[in-house]
C-alpha cells in the first residue's frame, strides 16, 4: 500500500476546542413529530402525499424526475399532519410534518440484493437513485436518474474523504470499526461500478490515516485504491483545496468538484450507499456529532432525518434559554446557522452548539468569535494545551489593517486578501483586482477568522465578486471554457 503526501497551501490548524464530540453512539428515541424537507415551492413539484395520509417509513413522499433531485423518503411510520412552506438557503421549500407510531418497519429499496455485482449499471444506478443516496456527498452520486449535473461516464475521479480539517470533525471510527470496513469498501465497489471510468481515491488526515491499512486488507482485489495523507488544517475539506491536493487539479472558486469530473464523498455516505444497495435501507437516518461546549455531553446520535433541533437538543443543553444558544451545521466558518425549529438534514453530519454571547461587539455576520484561540502568539493557550473555549462574541471590534499579514500567511488560494479587501471596502473596484486574483477566493472565511483588526475581509471579497460579475467585468463562461468545466446549464442546479 503506497501513501502519497498531500500538501495543502495556507491554512490553518484548529487545536484543543472545548466541546468535541467522543466516539460513544447513541440512538435517539423517536420523536413524535418529525419534520421532513422536500423540494422547492418554485418547482411546482408538490409532496406525494397529503395532510391525513398514513405513511410508511421508506415510503417515497417527493420525486422530481425533470430535474436534478433525489426522492425523499418519510423517515418513520405515521401520519401526515401538515404540509408547510419553509424558507431556506435554497428558496422556499415544502416540509411535511408527520407524527410518528413506534414502529421499525420500514419499507425496503425494491431491488436490493447481496448479489449486486450481477446487476447491470442501470440496475445498480437505479437503487442509488430510488433509495436516495445519490443527492449524497458535495455534488450528488452521478446517476442515469437527474442525481447529479453529470453522467457516471463523465466522472473520472471519486474521492472520499476525512481529513479533520474543521473545529469539530465526526468520528470515522464510528463507520469504520468491526463490520464497517468490510461495509464501507463494498460501498466503494458499487461506486466504482456504477462510475467505472473513474480512479478511487481516499483523502485523510494526520489524525486519521491508520484507517488506511483496516480499508486496504478489507477491500477488494478488483478494486485500486489511491491513498492520501493530508495535513488536518482547515480548508482542507472544500472541493477546490481537496481536489488541489488529491489531483493537482483546479476549479474556481464557486464550482464544486462535480463541474471537473470529481465525485466527492464522506466516509458516511459510501456506508449508506452500502446499506441501501446490500441491505435496501432508504436515505432516512444519520449519525451526527453533537458538538460545541453548550452541549453537556458531546457524542454522536443516530436519528431520522427530519428531527427537529429542539427535539435532538432536549435535556442536553448546558443553557436554558435557546435565545442564548446559535446551532451551526458542520462547520463553524462556513457552515449555516439553524434555528431552535429548523430540522436535521440528509447532509448534516455535525452539529454545533454555541453561546449566543451579546454585547457591542456582537457579530454582525454570521461566523462565530473564538474565545481564545489566535492565529499569533498573543493567547497563553498557543503554547499550553488548555482547552480553547469558543462562543459568537468576536471580543473586539473592526478596526485599521495593521499589515501584519496573517491573511495572507492563511489564505489557501495564495492571494493578497489585505490587499483585495479595500478595493470593495472604498469602492474601487475595477479589473485591477481581477488581476490580483479575487476570483481564487474559495470563500473559506479563514482570512476574516485570523484578522488581528476583525475585519471581514471574506465578506468583503465575496460582495466584491458579486459586484465584478455583475458590472461585467468578469464573464461566467469565461470559467467554464478556461477551467473546461462540466454539468453547467443543467436544470436544477447541483443534488
Ligand atoms: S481570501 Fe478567500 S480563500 Fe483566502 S482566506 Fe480569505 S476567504 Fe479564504
Ligand atoms: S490579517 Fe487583518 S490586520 Fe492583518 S494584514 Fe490581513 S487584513 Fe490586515
């Protein structure tokens, strides 16, 4: 087994945050209410099933087969209460409401089987798509079935990934121990089938890399497997570093790996394309780390999609009034903030759970302050390893660059953001900082988090970029023909 070197430009090493989540699992307790997304309103594709129905866990609720999207399957046995408009990141969707029974039945994938090496491509295709798992991973799982913005015969690379590079990382052991190996180098064997063109590769971290060995005496001789070792350093996990580090390929900023060819995956998405193609378990569970120093015990849950943060944080919070509390999915500078209502997601692998901390220098966008943590030597806990604490308080306001060049010492596309940031700031802006490299910034926030000055200077850039496209400085097919990029114009958008 050869291990290659990934090198990553930039970046940054999260150590020592209170609040990371232990490798003990445990099963929630059905809830009586679970609270399902489905599609957007705009579509005009409506839920299958209406307010009174009775539904089956594993029933498929929402499908849309004229554009790119994966069915939604109702993640308990129960009755359909309500269906409601919600906003969300992507425009206004519906959610349907469906009161549970305790029952765990549920209605299997038609056409899954231990034998799937003796399906056809189309077959295998097929059960990725009716079980869900294709709208998994950062572009979806590229299917004859609208999964993805690209075909299976267009993808050239899967990689899948843990490389820890965030605040708070779920723990792969959880997937891989005992059994989980065998599952999850299966799971890859579908995968190659069905992209049979592509390489498989595995990126992970400093941290996690002894993994490799468990998965290369578990996988299959018909299967070549190129491995990774990554630094844990933040932004190692967005698609345009990964693909940098694993490839030696570039995408712009804005376009996932899916528009180069590159299916990318977590460790948990391979084990549920298993569990729905061997085991015919439909995308209706996920294991999440629970995460951040506002929860009193911080390990991982195995819940149904659908489950409502109130529901998920009951008698697990240190603080009382959720007015007090910020939940973040995945990850702390770029991930979403979720409300007390809001639900858990097929894509939510982490939740986080942060002190609401008010006062005058309270954030004004939506990334969180650390308490401690510094990029320079200024913090005791640089040197000592006490535990960092870390709430939404940027303790401190914006003021002046003090050019001490730390963004620059961070940014991962290896431009100058102290010097691009006041060409938006004063409103300048002009093809000078196309020129200086704007359009490379992945929008990872890193330059905002170590800014001595609290400047957001990734704020300001990401408005920059806006404003550059829309005064048609920059073209977005110039994009595409220079980087040659793949699945534009499809309907839909990206799974
Ligand atoms: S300039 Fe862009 S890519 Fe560089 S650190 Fe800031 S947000 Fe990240
Ligand atoms: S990190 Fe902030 S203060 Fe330091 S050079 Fe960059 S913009 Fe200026």
């Amino acid at each position: 087994m050869k291990v290659l070197n990934g090198k990553i430009s930039g970046g940054y090493k999260f150590k020592q945050f209170k609040g990371q989540p232990s490798p003990k699992l445990s099963v929630m307790e059905l809830p009586k209410n679970l609270f399902v997304p489905t599609g957007k309103i705009d579509s005009g594709i409506k839920p299958l099933v209406r307010s009174g129905d009775t539904v089956t866990m594993g029933q498929i609720i929402w499908k849309d087969d004229s554009s790119i999207s994966s069915p939604v399957h109702s993640p308990v046995n129960g009755t359909v209460e309500s269906i409601k408009k919600q906003d969300s990141p992507n425009g206004q969707i519906s959610v349907v409401k469906i009161s549970s029974t305790n029952s765990d039945k549920f209605e299997k994938v038609p056409g899954f089987t231990t034998e799937w090496k003796k399906l056809s491509n189309k077959e295998l295709e097929q059960l990725v798509y009716l079980s869900g798992t294709g709208s998994l991973g950062s572009g979806g799982i590229p299917t004859e079935f609208k999964t993805s913005v690209i075909n299976p015969l267009e993808v050239e690379h899967i990689i899948v990934h843990a490389t820890d590079a965030e605040v708070y990382n779920p723990d792969i052991s959880l997937f891989l121990k005992d059994e989980g190996a065998a599952k999850f180098t299966e799971g890859l064997s579908i995968l190659s089938k069905i992209m049979d063109k592509a390489s498989v590769h595995i990126a992970m971290s400093e941290n996690t890399n002894t993994w490799f060995q468990v998965i290369d005496n578990t996988v299959s001789d018909n299967l070549a497997i190129s491995y990774h070792k990554t630094k844990s350093k933040y932004p190692q996990n967005h698609d345009s570093v990964l693909v940098k580090t694993v490839l030696n390929l570039d995408i712009p900023a804005g376009y996932k790996g899916i528009n180069k060819g590159v299916v990318i995956l977590g460790i948990q998405d391979v084990c549920q394309v298993y569990e729905a193609v061997v085991e015919g378990k439909p995308l209706i569970e996920r294991i999440v780390a629970l995460a951040g120093p506002v929860f009193n015990d911080n390990f991982h849950i195995k819940l149904k999609i659908g489950t409502s943060v109130s529901d998920l944080s009951a008698g697990k919070l240190v603080l009382e009034d959720k007015e007090d509390i910020r939940f973040i999915t995945n990850s702390i500078l770029t991930g979403e903030t979720i409300n007390y209502d809001s639900c858990i997601e097929k894509n939510c692998e982490v939740l986080i759970a942060l002190e609401e901390k008010r006062g005058q220098d309270l954030l004004f966008f939506a990334k969180p302050g650390f308490k401690k943590d510094s990029y320079s030597n200024t913090f005791l806990a640089k040197i000592i390893p006490f535990k960092k604490d870390i709430n939404t308080n940027l303790n401190g306001e914006h003021r002046a660059c003090l050019s001490c060049g730390f963004c620059q010492n961070v940014c991962p596309a290896g431009i100058l953001p102290n010097v691009l940031f006041p060409y938006v700031e004063r409103d300048r802006l002009d093809e000078t900082a196309v020129q200086y490299g704007i359009f490379k910034c992945i929008d990872c926030n890193l330059c905002t988090y170590v800014c001595t000055a609290k400047i957001p200077i990734a704020e300001y850039l990401k408005e920059g970029k806006k404003k550059l496209i829309k005064d048609t400085y920059v073209k977005e097919e110039d994009f595409i023909t220079s980087y040659k990029l793949i699945g534009m114009n499809v309907e839909g958008g990206t799974n």
